[in-house]
C-alpha cells in the first residue's frame, strides 16, 4: 500500500504478488485505468511489479500538476525513456536546456506565423486526394500520417521528402510506435545496448532518419537567409555568447517535431473520419456547413474560422479518442494531492481517455456529439475535464497549428471525398506514445463529392 507522509493510504487494486496490476495493465491499458479510477476515486493507485503509480483523475488535481504547481514536477519515466528517439528534444528536455529550446520554437507558433502557413497545408491536401481515385480503397490513418509528415516538412523544415525519404520515414516511425508499445506492455524492462531484435532494429530505424534529418539540417546551414521558418531560426539561433545549436541539438528537435508534430494530428483526422463514416446525420451537417462557408472554394484560415462544426467534429473526436492518451509526471520533492500525500519520485499518470469519458463532465460520455463544444456548453466544463493538449508550461507547442491545420485538411478532403468505412470498420487501439489503430488500421473507399451541387444528392 503506497502511503505518504501522513499515512493516508491510497485507495487501488491489489493485483497479482509479485507483478501487481502488471498483466492487467498489458492486456488492455485504456481499460484497466478507466476502470481503476471509477472503483477506486480521483486519486487511485496500482503496482507495476515493485514500483506504484499514481493515477489522477479529477481536473482540480490535474491543474495543480500541469499549471499551478508545474515546478515540482518533471517528466515521467516512460517519457525519458523517449529520449533514446527523440534526443533532448522538446519533449524530452527538462530545465534551462528545455526553456531556451521553448522560446525559440514558440517562435514559429505565433498566430499571424500560423495563418500564414494555411494555404501551404490545404495544397498539401490538394496534392495528397490528387492520388486517390473515386471507389478505390484507402487506409485512412496511412493517408493521414503522410499526409501531416508532409505538412510538417513544408511548413517548419521549408522542406518536401523525396519519396525514398517519405518512405523511410514511414516506416521508422512504425518501428519507433511498435518499439514503445512493446516497452509500455512489457514486463522486463531490456536495457537499451543488449543488442535484441528489438533494440536493433530502432537503432537502425533512428539511424536511417537521423541521416535524412542530418542531410536537411547540413542544407539549411549553409544557407545564408532564414527563411521565416522554423528549422531556419534553430539554424540561425544565436545564445549571449553568440553561440549557435549543435548538429545534435538540431537533429534532436527536428524529430521531435516531425514524431510530435505529425503523428498526433493524423490520429485526430483518422478519428474524424471514423465518426463521419459512422454517423450519416452529422456527415450531412458537416457537407452542409462546407458548402455554406466554402461554396466552391478551398479553405483558409479566414473562412477557417467560420467551420465551427468541423471544429467541433475535432475536438469531440480528440474527446472520445484522444491522440495523446495519457500524460506522465513525477514529483521532484514530496506532494500532496487530493489530500494525500505522495513521495517524491512516485510516477503519475493523468490520462486524457480516463478523464473525457468522465460522465460528470460528458453525460452519455460514449455518444459523440459535437455539440458538446457549443461555446456555452464549453464553458461550463472544469478546465482540465478536457486536455487533449495537456496544459501549463509543457502545454504542446504546436496546438494553434495542430487545430487549424486539421480543420483545413479535414474540409479539404470533405469537399472532394466522403470516406465509406469498411462494413463493420471498429476503431481498436494499440496504445503506444499516441492512440494509434491496432493491426490493419481504419480502411474505407474513397466516395466522390465532386461539386457542393453533388454533395446533396450523394447524401
Ligand atoms: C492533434 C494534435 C496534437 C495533440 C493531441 C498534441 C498533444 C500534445 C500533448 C498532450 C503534449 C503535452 C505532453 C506533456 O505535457 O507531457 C504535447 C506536447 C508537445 N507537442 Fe503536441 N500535440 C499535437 C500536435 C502537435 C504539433 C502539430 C506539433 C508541432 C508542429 C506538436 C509539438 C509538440 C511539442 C514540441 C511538445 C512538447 C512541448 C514542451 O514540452 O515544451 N504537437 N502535445
């Protein structure tokens, strides 16, 4: 029994001797926390072998994390153990290191830096539907990774993959998705120079890109102008001593932002595209609003604006199925949350699945209903009931980006294409960094929906 300070005992499962709630945990992880945190309360715990965790599941405690209390706290385990991909990245860092690397990304994320990359990301989606073919079959999350890998490459590296290069990107990511699902469900923790299968082929798979990224950032070096984005700036950044980012400091940022800046907003679409193919009334409302703001017309980010139902459609899709699933801290000294108190080290887990199926906060929490996020409505909700994009100091970078970026691209699509799911599609999970699809992923054919004309009479 994990006690603090005051020997308050948390409430949780026993679970097995000597592997705790280790096999439950594996076989279905979404479950297993969902479940916990309705027996057990707000703040429960569970062991994983000789180690507990401590799960947070009312918004009031999640906000002292995340904001109020932000510095006590640092990135959990299973985050530092991203670092052997991502580096000291953004997401990985801790300290003067991280705030130096925050400020100068923050950079590339301001509103009028955004919008500007607006009519870059709709010609990306032009380019990608350009392929598809009227009733040819699609994997939609495949579609959607290469799709955001190519926004990302455009918009902050100023950069488009040779088709090679794509590819292997792809297929590193896959590999890098695989490796930390393994490693979230594993019981033995294998350390990282036993050279394994599995070890080998994520050292190979990081080497592969780590050489594509190293070939981008040795181009952008010797290139005398900025060019107003962001691999440009961390090129050209300059300390007091006028000292510039390394070689690995730049590569370690640059995989994060393409691990971070692309899978996370292809899970959303994906999402998307499963509850249009699954509710035919909100598919109607969703072509009506394209055809009442977009008439003929591609997005942008003014008329973007106006999409409050596509809008809607995401953040209800990152309610139910969020990409990130769960966040994880560990206190730097002894805490109390909750009313218990919690030793220093103790792993935290706030998981965004848990919390948004919450139905104190979402009445009839498995139905999707966009209209959830109605400016009144949204407005009552606790401000941490809802966190797809985590919140305070380490609130993701790229969430204004993120945001407009799959409301062009989801109305992009949605004005050419209706997406007719697989007879009896389901969304199952493999929970690794993100919530990614399990086995063959989400497949559908591609329906036109050429003219706004057509789009009435196709419903
Ligand atoms: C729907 C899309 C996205 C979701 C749901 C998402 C979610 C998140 C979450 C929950 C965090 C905080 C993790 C924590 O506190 O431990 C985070 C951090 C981060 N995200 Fe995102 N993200 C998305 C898109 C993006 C995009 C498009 C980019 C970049 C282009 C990006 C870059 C980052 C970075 C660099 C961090 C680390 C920030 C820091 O610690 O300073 N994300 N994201």
């Amino acid at each position: 029994m994990l006690r603090g300070v005051s020997g308050s005992a948390i409430p949780g499962p026993r679970g097995l001797p000597a592997l705790g709630s280790l096999l439950e945990l594996e076989r279905d992880s979404l479950g297993f926390l969902t479940e916990t945190a309705r027996r057990y309360g707000p703040v429960s715990r569970f062991r994983l072998l000789h180690r507990f965790v401590v799960q947070l599941a009312d918004p009031e405690d999640i906000e002292q994390v995340l904001v109020r209390c932000a510095a006590d706290y640092r990135k959990d385990r299973f985050t530092q153990d991203l670092a052997r991909a991502l580096g000291q990245g953004l997401v990985t860092s801790e300290g003067e290191h991280w705030k130096r690397h925050r400020k100068l990304a923050a950079f590339a994320f301001t509103p009028q830096r955004i919008a500007a990359q607006a009519g870059t990301m709709v010609d990306a989606a032009l380019q990608r539907i350009g392929s598809w073919r009227a009733g040819g079959s699609l994997n939609v999350h495949q579609e959607m990774s290469r799709l955001t890998l190519d926004v990302v490459c455009r918009t902050l590296f100023h950069t488009q993959l040779a088709p090679g290069d794509e590819a292997t990107v792809e297929r590193g990511m896959e590999v890098l998705n695989h490796f930390f699902a393994e490693a979230l469900e594993s019981v033995l923790l294998v350390p990282p120079w036993l050279p394994t299968p599995n070890n080998l082929r994520l050292s190979r798979a990081i080497a592969r890109i780590d050489a594509i990224l190293l070939r981008m950032i040795a181009r952008r070096r010797a290139e005398p102008a900025e060019g107003g984005d962001l691999l440009g700036a961390l090129v050209h950044a300059r300390d007091e001593q006028g000292v510039g980012l390394s070689d690995r400091e730049l590569r370690d940022e640059c995989m994060t932002l393409l691990l971070a800046g692309h899978e996370t907003t292809a899970l959303a679409l994906t999402h998307a595209f499963y509850a249009l193919g699954t509710h035919s009334d909100l598919r109607r409302r969703f072509q009506q609003e394209l055809v009442q703001v977009l008439g003929d017309e591609p997005p942008d980010a003014t008329s973007a604006r106006d999409l409050s139902l596509t809008e809607r459609i995401i953040k209800e899709s990152m309610r139910l199925h969020p990409p990130v699933w769960a966040i994880g801290r560990q206190p730097l000294r002894d805490v109390r949350l909750g009313g218990h108190d919690i030793p220093a080290g103790t792993e935290l887990v706030m998981s965004q699945w848990v919390v948004h199926r919450d139905p104190r906060f979402f009445p009839d929490p498995e139905a999707f209903d966009p209209d959830r996020f109605l400016p009144e409505r949204a407005r009552a909700l606790p401000r941490f009931a809802y966190f797809p994009f985590g919140g305070g100091p380490r609130v993701c970078v790229g969430s204004h980006f993120a945001m407009l970026e799959a409301v062009l691209l989801l109305a992009t699509i949605g004005q050419r294409f209706h997406l007719e799911l697989e007879p009896g599609a389901r969304l199952e999970f493999r929970p690794s960094v993100t919530l990614r699809p399990k086995g063959r992923g989400l497949l559908a054919t591609a329906r036109s929906n050429l003219t706004p004309r057509h789009h009435s009479n196709d419903l």
